[in-house]
C-alpha cells in the first residue's frame, strides 16, 4: 500500500504539471487549440486512481468523497454522450464541469498526497 501510495501521488503530481504546461502552451504557441487536453491528460489517470482507491479496504477522506461526487457524473456524461451521440441535457453537465474541474483536480492532488503521508 506505501508503494502505492507514493506512485499514486508522484504520478498524479507529474500529470497536473504537465496538464499546466499543455495549458500554458495551448494557449501561448498554438492559440488556445489544446487548453482543453489539461482534463484529459489529468483527468483520466485521476480516474484511474480513483477506482483503483475505490476498492481497496482503506478510509476514504471527505476529499476524496467529494471529488468523487463531482466527477463520476462528468466521465458518465461524456459515455453517454459518445454512445447516443449528442445530448443537450447531458452537455449542460459537462459544459460546468470545464469551471470547476480543475479545482477538483487540485484537490485530488493534494488528498494523494495526504494519503501518501498517511501511509509512511
């Protein structure tokens, strides 16, 4: 569990540095034309993450339960929207989720960290 729990918060720590990078150079060098890979190259091992912690017989901070509240439905409604194609309804989901995404992902950093502390 301590190895884990440090490769969980260096890794998540490396790809919220890189996600910051693509960001900045999204919007310096190529115009804003890929700010918007920050929520995946975040987001999606930040999910990884997630699920691998959901199973495991570890308390789960409140950190972590609210991020988990708030980003389960913005990776559903993205299933959803790729499986039916558009939806109006389920868009309005992710359209809020790109103001308040990131500051979940800095939670989310942050409460691997805590875990990894707890860990040692």
């Amino acid at each position: 569990m301590k190895t884990f729990a440090k490769n969980d918060f260096y890794i998540q720590l490396s790809l919220f540095i890189i996600g910051l990078i693509t960001v900045f150079l999204g919007i310096v060098v190529f115009e804003n034309a890929v700010v918007y890979l920050f929520y995946f190259i975040v987001g999606i091992p930040q999910l990884i993450s997630f699920i691998i912690r959901a199973f495991q017989e570890i308390k789960k901070s409140w950190l972590y339960i609210v991020y988990g509240i708030f980003i389960i439905p913005v990776w559903i409604s993205w299933l959803i929207i790729l499986a039916f194609n558009n939806n109006n309804e389920v868009t309005n989901v992710l359209i809020a989720s790109i103001f308040y995404s990131p500051f979940l992902a800095i939670i989310y950093v942050y409460d691997t960290y805590e875990f990894y502390k707890s860990q040692k």
